[in-house]
C-alpha cells in the first residue's frame, strides 16, 4: 500500500488537489504496478509562516 503525504502552501484550490492525486495516483500504479484503491495520498497545508527554506521563512520572502 503506497502511502503518501504531499506538504503544500495553504491556498490550493480542491479541483488542484483532486488533479494532482489523480495523476499521482496513475503514475503510482503504472510503476508500482498496484491498484489505485492501494493508493493513499495526504495533503498537508503548511501557512508560510512555518516553512523555512535556507534559513529564511517563506512568509518573509518578497513575492
């Protein structure tokens, strides 16, 4: 059972999120070679604030 967690910044819309499991879950199976009801993705939202790259949290990056 292929298990996944996907950490994104907050504000993904659901049709963005269905998308990206969808073609997640198609390329896991066609490698794996395992059933999609195998296939387990969790999103995670992450506030900027609380993800740093570099040292530097993204919330204090300049857009």
């Amino acid at each position: 059972m292929p298990a996944m967690t996907i950490k994104l910044f907050e504000g993904r819309t659901k049709e963005q999120k269905r998308e990206l499991a969808e073609a997640i879950t198609r390329e896991t199976c066609r490698v794996l070679k395992c059933s999609p009801e195998s296939v387990d993705i969790v999103y995670e939202d992450v506030k900027k604030e609380n993800w740093a790259t570099a040292g530097v949290l993204w919330a204090d990056k300049s857009a």
